[in-house]
C-alpha cells in the first residue's frame, strides 16, 4: 500500500527556523585591528610589515627583533619567492 502525507492547512514555521533564515544573509564580518606599519629594512631598502597597533609596548619592541632577526627569511618582492 501507498501511504500519501496529508496536506495541513495551518503550516507554520518553527521560530527557529525563521529566525536562521533572516539571518541567513548576514555575512560574518572580519575582526578590523588598526596596524602599525614597521620597517625591518634599513632606510634605502625599506622592507615594512604590518603588526597589531594595539599591541603592548614591550611586545611590539620582541616582535620587531624578532622579525627583523628573521627579516632574510620573507620574500619582498616575486623575484624572492621560488
């Protein structure tokens, strides 16, 4: 035997669901941090990052020897990449 569903006359949605669905088209943003430009270089060849401005004193200033203790090891520019 066949089973066939029964239409309802009152179908409601679940809150939960209507609530998903207007939410649906909201995009999650990205969490915006303002940066700190820095040069690892030296004024003539000037290699700038970006870090976090509002990052500690102490570990902006252990960031940047740390970056520029390992500044050989980015590529600057597409001639330094392989």
């Amino acid at each position: 035997p066949v089973f066939e569903a029964e239409e309802e006359d009152n179908e409601e949605i679940p809150d939960e669901i209507s609530r998903l669905l207007e939410h649906e088209g909201i995009a999650i943003q990205p969490h915006k941090e303002p940066l700190e430009v820095i040069n690892l270089g030296s004024e003539k060849d000037k290699k700038e990052a970006r870090i976090g401005a509002l990052l500690d004193t102490d570990v902006k200033r252990r960031l940047t020897e740390l970056l520029k203790e390992y500044v050989d090891v980015f590529a600057w520019s597409y001639q330094d990449m392989p």
